[in-house]
C-alpha cells in the first residue's frame, strides 16, 4: 500500500543522500562553498525534486558536522524529507527536532521560499534559531527572529530574511497588524500596484511578505492545543465599564449563595445563573442606578463577577506580578504577553486583587489558528506526540502524520502508578522517593500542574530538608540556568509544563551512570499528550532514565462531575492496591477523555464562528 511504497521511497531517498557523503567530506571550505552557490541555482531553476533534496540534504548535514560538531542522523533526513512532502513527523522526544528542522528550511530557502519556523515560545525560539544560526550562514541564508519584546521596525526586517524564527502567536498577531493597515484596501487595484512605485503607501508598513513555506515545531500544541481560542487585536474605546459598575457587580456577587442563586458548573469552568438568583441580583440591584436597569448586562456582569471570585485563582490562572494580573497560559505554564480576558473579567479580577483596572477594549481584528494556518501555501510539522490527534490534523490542515522511529531504542522504564487518598500522603510519598533517589546520584525533576501546586511542593520539601530549585511562570528569566542545573548529580527541580515540550536536560556522566534523570508527574494534565512530553524529558537518544506518576484522589483531575463518584468508591476501598487503585486509574482515564472531547468541541466552535464571520462579510463585501 501507501506506506510500503513511501517507506520504499524513503529508504532509497536516504541511500541517496548517503552517497553524497564522502565526496563532500573530502572537499575543503572553498569547495564546499562553491557546491552551495551551485546548489542554490539548481534549486531555483529546477524546484524541489528528490535528486536535488538528497544533494541538498547532503550539503546540509555536512555543514552542520562543520560548524556544529552534530551531524544528521538517518532518521533525522527522514523526518527532513517528511516536512518537505508537507506532512508532520511525529519523532519522539529527544530526537533532535530542531536540527531535523534545517534539512526542509535550508532546502525551501535555498529553492527562494521565504521560510518560517514556528515554535510555542520565546525561549525555544531565541534558543533554536541561536544554535542552527551557524547552519545557515554556512549557506549563505539570511535569519531572522521574531520575539514578543521585538520592535516593529526589526520584525519587517526579521520577516524580509530568507529565514524567519518565530512564535506562533506573534506571527498570527502581525498579520493581524497587517490586516488592520490594509483595512477594506485587501483586493483593491491601487494597493496592488503600489509596490511599483517604491516605499510608498502602506505597502512598507506591512511586516509579512506573505505565508509560503512554514515548519510548525510541537504541531499538535499549536495546531491543536492553541487552536480553542482565537486569537484578538484589540484597541482602546470599546464597551467600557466604570470602575463603580465593576465593584457594585463584586458586592453583588458576595451576596449569592452557591447552590440557590447559581451553579458551578466546574466541568465547563463557568457560573450559571439559576431563575432565583437573577431575581435576586434584580432586588439588589434596584437601586444600583441606571447601568443594572438592563436584564441581560445585570446577569452578564454578576456572572462575570461570580468567575472571577470562584473559578479563577490566583497562581493558577494568573500571577499578580508588579501590580498587574497576567494570564498563566494552561498549556505551556508560561505567562501570557499582552493577553487579557474580555468582557470585563479581566478588570473584575484586577479588583479583586486590589488592582487598578486597565480600560477595555474593542476587537479590532481577530482570526483563528485553524483560519491562519490553512493559508500557507505550504504547511508542515514535527512533534512527540502526534498519533492521539492525527485524525483532525488531517481533516482540518491537510496534514497527515508519519512516525519516524528512533535512532537509537529508547530504554526508559515507566514504573507503576501509586494513588494515594490525599494531597498529604502523596508528597509525603514523593519525599521519599526523592530521598532514595539522591542516595543514588539520579537527577530529579518533579512536574507539577501549576504554580501554586509547584509552590506547594517546595514548601513541602523545604520541611523536609531536601534542596531544590523551582521553574515556574515567576521564574521564566532564569529558565536556562535551571535547565542546564537539573541534570547534575542530586539535583531536584521543581516545575511546571513549563519544562515540558522541547527542553532538553542534559545529564551529568555520574547521572548517566547512577540510571539518568528521573521524572515524578505529581499531578495529570487535561490531555495525555502533556503527561507523554513529561516523561520524555527522560532517556532520550539512547540515555537511561525513569518515569513515574504519584497522585492523589484530591488532584483536580478526580474533583469533577463523573470522576468525582468513581473517586470517591476508589477512597472506600482504598486507591493504593486491588479494586480501589483500579477504580482511581479508572476515573483518571475518563476525566482525561472527557476533557479532550471538551477541548475537540471548543475548537469545532472556534472554526465553525469563524466561517460564519468570514460568511457574514462576504455579504456585506468586506471579506478576504
């Protein structure tokens, strides 16, 4: 079938490669340079074709082998070759994706594609595009770098290079810009003419050049995870509310009794109103003035507030860092730049915390990541973990999913799941653990789901006399001195997801030797994928190296609606062996399923808004 033929296909592509291999190596720098500047025209003249990719690939691994000391590995020209016939690799993790990368950018790049390499934050890309930087001046190409802090006159300078490392956020955001600049001018005649005549109109201001070639590292986080909520360019003067509006909605909202006047509907994270509890907001509010006379804004900003003091914790959803709140992004564990909640929760909560409330705003633009992504003229990726979701990559990218197999066996040990009945005992157990650990030089690092719960294991560990040192949102400047700590002997590091997709912790030789890092998952993640690059922080190219999860029935995971009953019969029985630790497992699984097909639902409705806008605007004449 297909996959036989490809992997016959592939199979001869990487001998095709090998063959270049000693002539280029038995060539001196000058050489060398001159195979590039003729590879260069070929791939101009002729395009992408598997003779030219091979000499490429070639060329590629032996300037890496120059100027990084690394070179490719077989499987890394596969998963190369993959990105370039536009589909993801899913590698698992350790395998050198960033590398991999250069294969399919330096080839599109070299062929005259305007290429951009897409990763999930500042760190990996600043630290991606810094270590491949050699690669690509080794053939003549021009890099650029695109970080949340980069000002606007360097993007347009960034996004004009042959190669352009950048977030995914930030590049949804400039074409967001450039949308705004082009305003209803998209498909007029005069902006498309106005390149002709130089710098002027608002041709320069615009910071893309257009969406050609684009290699998305951790597909299934951007692709996937990022894509349940769109992504917003707002502006000053929109709805605004009064400070006094907000504060009377919070003194309201204290008022309410959960259970009468409104549910929490914890499954779905969001306060429902009961038929009583909006009597009672209209009696307390009868005398509020005129901004409570509306039925509909009342319920609206009472629910808002009752969110705000309820659903959303300090720590957890937000960090209060120099007097203003910002977002803890769930999937990454990082802070969110410039993000805010709409529809006044935001200022809600900055009034809860003691804040001065930052003013709302109007949407000024805003697109999905499934709508962003579908217009690149071609789209590929890489990930660890990709199979679960491999079905809608391919029914809304296009995308389909191969596995490239390991370079060398993996040899980590996964141990048993232990559950305890309560928080107490499990870090009580996770203690232990560490301490049998450091007796026998093993690296550590404990993953933890937030940074309340990261800080809670530190003051656990604090009475238990063990040092440690913790990366979470707070920390996120000292990110890479923590990382390149957490492999040595006895070293105990605390984090968040944070830690999670595409670091890289190398190990001391001593660690290597005792076993290798171990990784402690104190806590499941809504989706399993998460759990799987935990654990693959551990044994990576070959090294040795453990995995384990030690839980309890009080994790947030076991405290809601289903799972709740199940954990609860697992507690009679006892969660840590036979029928009660089967049971506990059990709910785990489910509450992890259901909050996946949430999460699948949130996105349909994402894309299905976004038709129905683009839909709406075609009738009006305004759209793309």
């Amino acid at each position: 079938g297909k996959g036989a033929g490809q992997s016959i296909a592939a199979r001869r592509f990487i001998a095709n490669v090998n063959r270049h291999t000693k002539p280029l190596a038995a060539l001196d720098q000058e050489a060398l340079h001159d195979q590039v500047l003729e590879l260069r025209r070929d791939l101009r003249g002729q395009g992408l074709k598997d003779p030219l990719v091979a000499k490429s690939f070639a060329v590629i691994r032996e300037i890496a082998g120059r100027a990084l000391g690394t070179r490719h590995y077989d499987t890394q020209l596969l998963g190369g070759w993959l990105l370039l016939r536009g589909m993801v690799a899913e590698m698992p993790t350790g395998e050198g994706k960033t590398l991999t990368a250069t294969l399919a950018c330096g080839t599109a790049a070299m062929a005259g594609l305007p290429v951009h390499v897409l990763s999930v934050n500042d760190y990996l890309t600043a630290r991606d595009a810094q270590w491949m930087g050699p690669i690509y001046e080794g053939l003549g190409l021009s890099l650029g770098v695109v970080l949340h802090e980069t000002a606007n006159e360097d993007r347009h300078e960034a996004y004009a290079m042959d190669i352009t490392y950048c977030t995914s956020k930030e590049i949804v955001f400039d074409f967001l810009r450039d949308r705004i600049v082009l305003g209803r001018r998209r498909h007029s005649l005069r902006h498309q003419v106005e390149p002709i005549y130089g710098n002027s109109g608002c041709h320069r201001r615009l910071l893309l050049r257009g969406l050609h070639f684009a290699i998305v590292d951790e597909a299934d986080s951007v692709l996937i995870d990022e894509a349940r909520t769109p992504l917003i360019i707002s502006g000053a003067g929109g709805g605004k509310y009064e400070r006094h509006f907000l504060e009377q909605a919070l003194e309201v909202a204290t008022r309410l009794k959960d259970g009468s006047d409104y549910t929490t509907v914890q499954a779905e994270h969001r306060i429902k109103l009961t038929p009583d509890g909006e009597e009672r907001i209209k009696e307390l509010s009868e005398y509020l003035g005129p901004l409570w006379s509306g039925r509909i804004r009342r319920a609206e900003v009472v629910s808002q507030a009752l969110s705000a003091q309820h659903l959303f914790n300090r720590d957890e959803h937000y960090l209060l860092r120099d007097g203003k709140v910002e977002i803890i992004d769930p999937l990454t564990g990082r802070v969110a730049e410039g993000r805010s909640w709409e529809r006044g929760l935001h200022q809600l909560i900055e009034l809860k915390e003691g804040c001065e409330p930052s003013q709302q705003n109007s949407t000024l633009a805003r697109i999905s990541y499934q709508s962003f992504f579908q217009r690149y003229l071609h789209l590929s990726g890489m990930t660890g973990t990709a199979s679960e979701v491999s079905g809608e990559l391919w029914r809304v990218y296009g995308l389909a999913v191969a596995t490239v197999p390991p370079n060398r066996p993996c040899v980590r040990k996964s141990l048993r799941p232990q559950v305890y009945t309560d928080a107490e005992k499990k870090w009580q157990a996770i203690s232990e653990r560490i301490r049998e650990l450091e007796a026998q030089g093993r690296a550590v690092l404990v993953a933890t789901a937030s940074v309340a719960a990261s800080e809670q294991a530190g003051e656990v560990f604090r009475e238990a006399g063990i040092d440690f040192r913790v990366l979470n949102a707070k920390q996120d400047q000292e990110e890479a001195e923590i990382i390149a700590m957490a492999g040595q002997r006895g070293q105990i590091t605390v984090a968040t997801s944070m830690a999670g997709r595409g670091t890289d912790i190398g190990l001391e030789e001593s660690v290597r030797k005792s076993g290798g890092l171990h990784v402690i998952l104190s806590e499941h993640f809504d989706a399993a994928r998460v759990d799987r690059q935990l654990a693959g922080r551990c044994a990576r190219q070959g090294d040795p190296g453990s995995f384990e999860t030690i839980l309890s029935l009080e994790d947030k995971l076991f405290t809601t609606s289903g799972a709740k009953l199940i954990a609860k019969t697992a507690a009679v029985f006892g969660p840590e062996q036979g029928r009660g630790y089967l049971l506990a497992l059990m709910a785990l699984r489910w509450e992890q399923k259901r909050r996946e097909r949430k999460s699948y639902r949130d996105r349909l409705a994402t894309q299905k808004y976004d038709r129905q806008q683009g839909d709406l605007l075609s009738i009006s004449g305004t759209s793309e």
